[in-house]
C-alpha cells in the first residue's frame, strides 16, 4: 500500500502495519465511479453545479439522504430535516456552536472519539464522562449523574454518543438502553447527539434503528457521513433534526455566508446514489470489510495470549483489545512498533485520562487480510515477550 505524503493526512511508515488509522482502504475508493458521476452532474446541472448552494444543500442531496435513511433506517426524515454538512466533525460544531454556551456541561462516553473531545472543548464545554460497558453507554449511570449535576448547579445541555458501531470499542447500545436514552433525555430536557457515521457499515445484519428515529422531535440530532461509506476527501455529511432545529442551523451565519456546504459534491453523491452505484459501494465495503474483521479477529486468537480479550464489532472500523492485566498499552506501543505495528491506545479516548490504561484500539479497515493477520502477528510477538519480562 502506498500513499502520497503532499496530499494525504495519513503517512505511511516503511516497515510498519499501522493499526492506528481509523480510515477507509484507498484500495476501495471509487474513484472511476466518482469521476462518471462527476461528468453526469456537470451534463446535467452546468454552471449551476459550481455555484452557491442553498444553506441547507442542494435538494437532490437531501433527497438522497432521505431515501437512503429510508433504506437503513426505521424512520427517513423529511427533506426539511436534513442539513448537508463538511462530514460529521463540522456537524458536530455546527451543534456546539449553535445549541450551547461556553460553560455548559457535555456528558460523553468514557470512552470516547478522542476527536469530539477536541471539538467540543474548542468552545469551550465542561465534558463529564459516563460509564460504558459491553453493552454501551449506561444510561443508569447517565440518569446519576444528571442528577447530582442540576444538583450542584451545572447545566448539562447535552449527550454524545456513538451507539451504533462505537469507535473506539466497536459495541453497539443495546436496544433497552437504546429507548431508556431517548426517554431520559426527554424527560430532563437534554439534547442527545447521536454519532451514527458506521450506519452503512454492518457486517452481521442490519443496524439497529438509530436514536434519532426513536426520539421525539427535539431530543435528538444525528450527525451522518459519507467519509466512511464513499469517500473521506468529499467532506461531505448531513445531520438530521426536527425541523425547527435544522433551519436554525442552515440559518446560521456559516452556512448562510457560504452558501451551503459542499454544494458540487453534494450533487455528485446525489448523481452517484440515484444511479444505484452507491448501494452498490457499499455492498462492496460491506463484503470486504467483513473480511477484514474477520481475518483480524482470527489472527488475534492465534497470536495473542489467552488471557487477552477484544470485542467482536458487528460493523464499523474498530475491536478493542484489553491486554493482560499487568500490562500497560501505551509503554508497549514502541515494543509493537520495533516489532512493526502500531495502534492507538486506549488512555487517548478517555476525557479525564484516568482509563484505557491496559486497552488499545486496533483498526482493521485499511488493509488487507493477510496483512492483519501479519499485524496481529507481531503485536502477539510483542506482547509475549512484554510478558516475559514483567
């Protein structure tokens, strides 16, 4: 696998299989297909296609989005609740910036995207981490915590999770807990943020029914992305809200001012998906990231010593490995890296950094699977001999 340093985020390092990436494998992008639909777009719309959009995205798009939600989902929102956004992250500021001031309390998972955590404290929010099991957040605790939070005269003004194909675990909220969220957040007036960017990316049956779907009106906004079901380059993604809530954001002065976002490759995804390759796509993602999964999952169980355990992701780009219990995950990282792997490990998706300590994640998407199996080779290699020495 190579990748152009001038252009890309990711570099890659001679000699090392770099679990450390949760990005897509350049080997499936669809770049033929993009470049069609690129041309068909321009056929049919002209110079209209390169101008400034509408504040919402252009409605081809939302259209799209709708019947796609209404493919994946249990409930397809209107085209007037969906607003096109620069990917999940623009989303999710656009919520931050839009529906709470600085001060105001965050409670997250713990653990977390370690990169929400950025966006959020840019504002700047309080972030109060909640307690995560196997089988996702736990909205017991949750419920705690709200309490002694009005309590002591802090404002929590809303939840972010990520239910569905959890990075950096790879759990998916279990379906009580799924409805016992969305009522409680009604109930106490909270905002949920539902992070649902791995919808597409289900490898054993369909994703669950998203937050958004279950919730009433008002109580919760989901951030979605075609970064991992197409292309990350697009910038590219939607956020869905009850419809007061998605013309207050199309209205705000970002968008306004730029006339949308991503008007072009809005409307090349909406050409892309009205042609059926995009279904297509992800079929073909869902086929060879299943693999991958799979072919990772294996060689762990082969290499790793038993007393190791890891999640099973029903989707998404994540298992999250706990290494023996005298082990710690950040100093044997450059063990595993003059071994030749990397991953990232699991202090990094704790807010208050108080956890993770024996725990990694390792990401499977971007190669092939004899090259995970070789990865989980010389992560087993580094482990034993860590073991042997401690």
């Amino acid at each position: 696998m190579t990748t152009e340093p001038r252009l890309l985020q990711l570099v890659d390092r001679p000699g090392i299989l770099d679990l450390s990436w949760g990005h897509p494998g350049l080997d499936l992008l669809p770049a033929e297909g993009f470049r069609a639909a690129a041309a068909e777009t321009l056929e049919l719309h002209g110079s209209d296609a390169l101008g400034y959009g509408r504040d919402a995205g252009p409605v081809p798009f939302r259209e799209f989005v709708r019947d796609r939600l209404a493919a994946t989902d249990a409930r397809a929102p209107l085209v007037d609740e969906i607003v096109a956004t620069a990917g999940a992250s623009h989303g999710l500021d656009l919520v931050a910036t839009l529906l709470t001031s600085p001060g105001d309390v965050v409670l997250v998972e713990s653990p977390t995207y370690h990169l929400a955590v950025r966006i959020l404290r840019d504002h700047p929010l309080e972030l109060v981490p909640v307690p995560f099991d196997g089988g996702g957040m736990r909205v017991d605790a949750l419920g705690e915590l709200v309490v002694r939070l009005r309590a002591s005269g802090r404002r929590p003004r809303f939840v972010y999770a990520i239910p569905t194909f959890h990075n950096p675990t790879g759990a998916t909220l279990v379906d009580d807990r799924r409805r016992e969220l969305v009522d409680l957040a009604a109930a106490e007036g909270l905002v949920v943020i539902e992070d649902d960017v791995y919808r597409e990316l289900a490898y054993d049956g369909a994703a669950p029914a998203s937050l958004w779907s279950r919730g009433e009106p008002g109580v919760v906004v989901r951030l979605g992305s075609f970064s991992k079901s197409l292309a990350p380059g697009l910038r590219l993604g939607y956020l869905t809200a009850d419809a007061a809530t998605a013309s207050r954001i199309a209205g705000s002065g970002l968008l306004e001012s730029g006339g949308g976002i991503a008007h072009l490759q809005a409307l090349v995804v909406a050409t892309f998906g009205a042609s059926g390759a995009y279904a297509s796509h992800v079929e073909l993602l869902r086929t060879a990231y299943r693999a991958r999964r799979d072919a990772l999952l294996a060689a762990l169980e082969e290499h790793l010593p038993p007393e190791t355990s890891w999640t099973v992701p029903r989707g998404g780009y994540f298992t999250w490995a706990t290494l023996p219990g005298r082990l710690d995950a950040t100093a044997l990282l450059p063990a595993a890296e003059a071994r030749g792997t990397a991953y990232v490990t699991g202090r990094t998706f704790y807010v208050d950094g108080d956890g993770g300590r024996g725990s990694l994640r390792l990401a499977f998407s971007r190669y092939s699977p004899p090259e995970l199996a070789e990865a989980a080779r010389r992560l087993g290699a580094a482990v034993r001999d860590a073991l042997r020495h401690v």
